[in-house]
C-alpha cells in the first residue's frame, strides 16, 4: 500500500506564498482576497459561513486545457461526477463538450438533469444495482464499465429482458501502484476495483457470447491524485498489451477508457500535466484505432472551489483557532491526512506569522483542518478561505452534528450567484418520524 506523500516544509507555506502560486486568486488591498474578480467578503456576508465558492471560469479554463492537450486524438471527456455533483458544474462541463462518468443513479439522474446527453454517460463502479443497471439501460447511456463477472451476468439478464442490447467494456485491475494515498490507490490485485488481469481474456469471450451485451472494449482507473506519468504508463501497457491478445483471438475492441486520476496542486507539487498525460496516451494506444476516454474529476475542479470560513474564537494563546467549518463541510484531511492550503480572507491579515492549529467545532479530534500552521494572529470573526476544495469537497459533506449542509456560491468575471441555500437546520429532521409508540 502506498505510503500518504511527506508533507512540504511549513516555511514555504505562508498565506501571500500559497496565494501567489494559485492564478485565479489576488488580494486586494481595501477589498481582501478575490477568486477571479469577486471579493470572498461579499459572498460571505451576503450568504454567512461556512460556504463553498467555486471559480466557474477556472473549472473552464482547465476542460478547455485538457481538451486541447488532447486534441489529435479520438478522446472524449467525461468528467467524473463523484468529485462535484453540482448542477451548475454539470452545466458547465456539458456547455465545454464533456461527458460524465457516473457510479449511481442518482449521478446519472444529475446528469441528465444538468443537460447531459446520455449518449456522452459512462457508468462505473464496482455494485451497480439492477435498477441503476435497468435505468441506465432505458436512458441508453454509452456504456456500462462491467467490474466482475458477477455484473456482467446481471446486465446480460437485464438487458436480455428488456430486448435491449447492452454495450459494455470491462474494467480491468492491472495490478499497478498508482503511488498515491492507500484509500485512493484503486488499481491493486488486492483493491476491490475491476476484473483481475489475468482473468479478463476469458471473461470478454464470454461477454461475447452472452445475449444482451456488447462488448467494446476495456476500462480502468488505478486511482486519485496521481502526479506522475509512470503509473498511467504502466497500466496503459498492460492494457493494450491484453488488447492485442484479443484482438489477434478475432475479438473487436473499439473503445479504452482511461480513467480519471491526474494529480494538482494541494501544497507545493507539481500538477499531473494534460500535455504529458495526452503524450502517454499517444504512446500506448496512439496507433490502435481506439476510441478513448477519460473521467477526470479533481483536475477539472478541485483548485476551482474554496470554502470560506469565519473564526469562531482562538484558543490557548493562539494555539488553536476554531473555525464554524468542519469536517462534516469538508472531511478530506480527517479522512486522508490531506493537506489543505488556508488563507485569511481579510485584506488586513498580513501581519507576523504563528504557528496555529486550524480546527472545526465538531467533536472529534480529527476535526482538524491543519497542525501547525504559520498564519497570521487571527481574531474572532475573521474569514479564512480553505484551498482546492472543489473536489471531493461539497460532495462528502455530511450533516454530523446537526450542522446543516453550507451554502455554494459560484463566481464568473466578476460576477456571482447563489448556486446551492444553506439548509435550514429544520430540514435536518424533516423526513425523520416518531413512532406512535414512543406516545
Ligand atoms: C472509475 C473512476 N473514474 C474516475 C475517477 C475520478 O478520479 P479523479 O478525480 O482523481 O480524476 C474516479 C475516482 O476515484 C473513479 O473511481
């Protein structure tokens, strides 16, 4: 299991450093921070904290980058729904000639919803339901990405009887280590993910011969946040390598779909780059005749969003400050020791660095959004902005603690709007019922 990647030395870390590396940010002397050209103090006091922001502009800047990069080539986007769900995201992806990459039903509802052409959805995923599969299926999406064998006779029934044929391509396992964190290392022999190697030969001829599927080709994803080239290389060969072998056997294989997985800035890294990216993909399918595909999420999104915060109080002479964001807004360091880059908000917070502990008010210890680090004193009421929270952000929020779910705002130039009302803390039991004999 890979090892979580070393955390950057502090000292490069400091709010005016983490800002000027990030392009779409500026502090403004009388106005604070801005994402593209809307101060975050606006939105915080029009919408109060903690709320989301994401950077529409951005989130097109980076399609309109990684379709370039792959232009020349028969490839086709479809962004991966699970890193940010919003309509409004959706829209804009579909408005930049991206498809989706769903793994539930209700993805694939949003989709649709948000102007998706059904035709332009792939659905993954490792437990598809036999109503996700009927639903997908009756909406006629472009192809089931099948994950065991298991699945693929179920598809085969459902289909079978709904006079359907589906076209599906199996994801395979390549067994390659994506060098990434271990929870979102996906493409081990010993993760859950797709079809072992080794068995995925067969398992196609026998797709092929079933009634009701069509097999197109292979699938796989070996995991998140990846930052080098290597692994996507490694897996890719494998891949084509097991297309040769059916193709020299008489099968037709028409379609790859590669996966999402490319890595961005966080702390002090360099980005996976589209170029590089596109480059391997060049090598290992570029002479194949092949369809390609590719789900990324977090590099379409994740720099795009920020959620903005306020200081509820600090603690022990500074040692802690005490946000109103938790980890049920944004779990990704309680859950994957992520680093999040944390900037005061304020145009007047740039004052003499000390090291302070940035928690949430939630009752855990690892409602913690950074140990240790240098800002500058921070006072009851000032706003933060946490970093590269627009992937597996809003997504995995949860309403732990009765803390209704934050409002979203998404900004465009310099304009903004409300894309999602905070929740009303009475809709957090709105659909709960007391039974009769509790009287
Ligand atoms: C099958 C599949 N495709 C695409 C993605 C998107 O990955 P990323 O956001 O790292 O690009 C994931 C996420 O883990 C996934 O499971």
């Amino acid at each position: 299991m890979a090892a979580p990647s070393p955390l950057p030395a502090l000292d490069d870390l400091t709010p005016e450093a983490l800002i000027a590396a990030r392009p779409f940010l500026k502090r403004h002397a009388q106005s604070g921070l801005l994402l593209e050209e809307v101060p975050l103090n606006a939105i915080a006091d029009a919408l109060g904290t903690p709320t989301w922001v994401y950077s529409a502009g951005t989130m097109r800047k980076r399609l309109a980058e990684l379709t370039a990069a792959l232009s020349g080539l028969d490839a086709h986007i479809h962004f991966a729904v699970k890193s940010n769900d919003h309509l409004a995201v959706l829209r804009l992806m579909a408005q930049g000639g991206a498809g989706a990459d769903v793994v539930s039903g209700g993805e694939l509802l949003r989709a649709r919803h948000a102007g998706i052409a059904a035709s332009n959805i792939v659905f993954s995923g490792v437990g598809k339901t036999a109503d996700e599969i009927r639903l997908a299926l009756s909406e006629g999406i472009y192809q089931l990405n099948v994950e065991s064998a298991e699945e693929l006779e179920m598809i085969s029934a459902i289909a079978s009887n709904m006079g359907k044929t589906a076209d599906i391509v199996l994801r395979i396992n390549p067994d390659v280590d994506a060098g990434t964190h271990a929870k979102i290392t996906t493409g081990l022999a010993d993760n859950k993910f797709g079809i072992q190697y080794q068995d995925a030969a067969a398992l196609y001829a026998h797709a092929a011969s079933l009634p009701g599927i069509s097999p197109q080709g292979l699938a796989l994803h070996i995991g998140s946040q990846i930052l080098s080239m290597a692994p996507f290389r490694a897996a890719y060969a494998r891949a084509a390598q097991l297309i040769r072998t059916l193709r020299a056997s008489g099968h037709s294989v028409t379609r790859m779909d590669c996966g999402g997985g490319l890595g961005i800035l966080y702390a002090d890294e360099a980005e996976a780059s589209p170029a590089a990216f596109a480059g391997v993909l060049r090598q290992e399918f570029g002479n194949m005749g092949l369809t390609l595909m590719t789900e990324p999420g977090r590099w379409l999104v994740g720099n795009a969003g920020l959620l903005l915060s306020s200081v509820i109080l600090t603690k022990a002479d500074g040692r802690f400050t005490v946000l109103d964001a938790a980890m049920n807004d944004l779990v990704r360091p309680a859950m994957y020791d992520a680093f999040h880059a944390i900037v005061p908000v304020g145009p007047g917070n740039n004052g003499p660095l000390h090291e302070t502990d940035i928690v949430g008010p939630v009752c855990e210890t690892g409602d913690t959004f950074a140990r240790h680090r240098p800002m500058p004193s921070l006072n009851s009421a000032d706003r933060v902005a946490i970093l590269e929270a627009g992937a597996y952000g809003a997504v995995m929020s949860s309403t732990y603690n009765s803390r209704p779910l934050a409002a979203i705002a998404m900004v465009d130039g310099a304009n903004w709007a409300t894309i999602r009302a905070r929740q009303s803390v009475e809709s957090l039991w709105s659909g709960e019922l007391i039974p009769e004999f509790l009287g």
